[in-house]
C-alpha cells in the first residue's frame, strides 16, 4: 500500500506544480475573468465543508476497522481506505480553494500570490477525483474475486487518467473563471463578466475554446469505467452469496457506488452549462454524501446497521 500512496503523492505533487508554475499564469495572461462570490459560492462552500468532515470522519472509521484484519480482508479494506482517502482531499481541497475565493471576493487575484489557490484548487480536486476510483476498483475485484484485477482492467482506468492529467494542464480549460471575448462592436477583446448589460461584450464572441467540459466529462469517463466493472463484479459476487446479510451488505455498496456516478454527470453537465455552481451541483453534493455513507455501511457495516438488515432479510 505504501508503494501506491508513494507513487501517486509524487504525481499529484508534479501536477501540483505545473499548474502553478505554467496553466495560471497563461490563464491569467489570456484574459480570464474572475467569478464574484454570490450566494451559490457560499452554499458551496457549506456544502464541501460538510462534506470534508464526513468524508474525514468516514475514512478514519474505516482505517480503524481494517486495523485487526489479516491476509485478503485487511487489503480489500486497506484499499477501501485509500479510495475514500482520496476522495476526501478532493472535497478538502474545493473547500480550501472556495474559503480563499470568499475571503478575496473574487475567484482570483493576480496581484497577489495567494490569489490563484481558487482556480488552481479545482484541477486538483479532480485529479484526486480521477484516482481514487482506481483503488475502488481494486477494492471491489479483490473483494469479489479474491485477487487483483488484471492489468488490462487497471489500463481501462489509468489510460483516460492519464488522458485527464493531460487536459487539465492546458489553461483554456478557465477553471475560475470566465474566458474574454471578442467584441463584434469595435473588434477588441473585452474581459467582461457573463450576464452585464455591456453591449461590448455581450455582442461579443469566443476566441478561445473552452475544454473544461471535455476536462469534466474525461473525469466522468474515468469514473464510469470504474464504477461499471465494480458494479459487475459486485452482482457476481451478490448472485453467488449464500449468507443473504453478506450479500445486503454488497447491494448497499452498489447502490453507493450508483450514488456516486450521478455526481458525475452532474458535475459534468454543470460544466457545459458555464458560471460557478449551477443547481446541478447541489444535486451532486447530495449524490456524493449518500455514495459515502451508503459505501461506507455496506463495507465497514456497524452494528447497528447489521441488526437493520437482519430485521429486513
């Protein structure tokens, strides 16, 4: 386990610094627009907050419980763990990017160097979402199959990863921000915000492309290989258990994985609608919570939730 935290501490720490040494700078130096922060980021920002305290609270609870394992159990939980160890510091780091956009007022400010944790925190925060189902998978194949998922099935997650990785380096993906446009009036670029009543820029046009829904639908690919093997593996396993609360408990972790793929495509459709924090994203946040909570009590299963299936089988 340690050899995996290694290799992708390291990876997020290069990315890390490619974004702040290349892709905000270039954004800023193209033109993008800084949001304001309105009632939306504020619900945001409660909303990541929350889920960062039970997202933390849910991880340690699950590393104490694969404490006492041995052997298969101890790795399929040491690999749970890892998962939602990476989700977490994806919700950690939106709520550190959206506290610092509240304090400033605006989701950057290049006049001073802690003006760009806001745009430079949402890249990040899907790069840990991009890794952490690679170890939901490997939870789950180990959980059903008793051994390691091949490396072709690995491929399938890693590959569009890699792919994500890529993408989200380039600055036209204006995370926080707006993209300037054209004005069709007097031919000059005008950096104007969405939604002004300033003719200059909303009889303007795009000059640059905009790939941050390229960027969130990668995101959601890498999600939906993941999640759609899991799910397999899980209906196997769920189809051959005998003990009918084993086989509760794995239905209560499919369902959480379910969960988990609609905030995906909230996330991703709440890209191609443009602007900070559509209504989508308040869906997702409510789809994220139930996937950790629903995954969290299939897997570690206190015993409160035991004695709740065992009135219902």
């Amino acid at each position: 386990m340690k050899s995996y935290l290694a290799f992708f501490t390291i990876l997020s720490l290069v990315f890390m610094a490619v974004y702040a040494a290349y892709t905000i700078p270039a954004q800023a130096s193209l033109g993008g627009v800084p949001y304001f922060v309105n009632t939306r980021v504020w619900a945001s920002l409660f909303a990541y907050g929350a889920m960062t305290v039970a997202a933390a609270t849910l991880t340690l609870l699950a590393y104490r419980a694969s404490r006492p394992l041995i052997g298969v159990g101890r790795r399929v939980m040491d690999y749970f763990t890892l998962a939602f160890a990476f989700y977490t510091l994806s919700v950690t780091t939106m709520t550190t990017g959206l506290s610092f956009f509240v304090v400033f007022g605006v989701s950057f400010n290049p006049t001073t160097r802690y003006g760009f944790i806001y745009p430079c925190c949402l890249p990040v925060a899907m790069m840990f979402s991009g890794i952490a189902p690679y170890f939901m998978l490997k939870f789950s194949h180990l959980m059903s199959e008793q051994e390691e998922p091949s490396a072709k099935r690995e491929a399938s997650v890693l590959v569009p990863l890699a792919a994500l990785l890529t993408l989200l380096a380039s600055p036209q993906n204006w995370f926080g921000c707006y993209a300037p446009r054209l004005s069709l009036l007097d031919m000059q670029l005008k950096p104007y915000l969405l939604g002004t009543l300033d003719p200059f820029f909303n009889l303007g046009v795009g000059i640059y492309p905009d790939l941050r829904p390229l960027s969130n639908g990668l995101l959601l690919v890498v999600n939906f290989i993941a999640i759609v093997q899991i799910l397999v593996f899980l209906r196997y396993r769920i189809r051959r258990e005998a003990e009918p609360l084993k086989a509760a408990r794995l239905k209560t972790v499919s369902y959480g994985f379910m969960m988990a793929l609609g905030f995906f495509v909230c996330y991703t459709l709440d890209a191609v609608i443009g602007g900070p924090y559509s209504v989508l994203m308040f869906i997702g946040f409510g789809f994220i919570l139930l996937a950790l909570i629903l995954m969290y009590l299939g897997t570690v299963t206190p015993k409160w939730y035991i004695s709740r299936l065992q009135k219902m089988i």
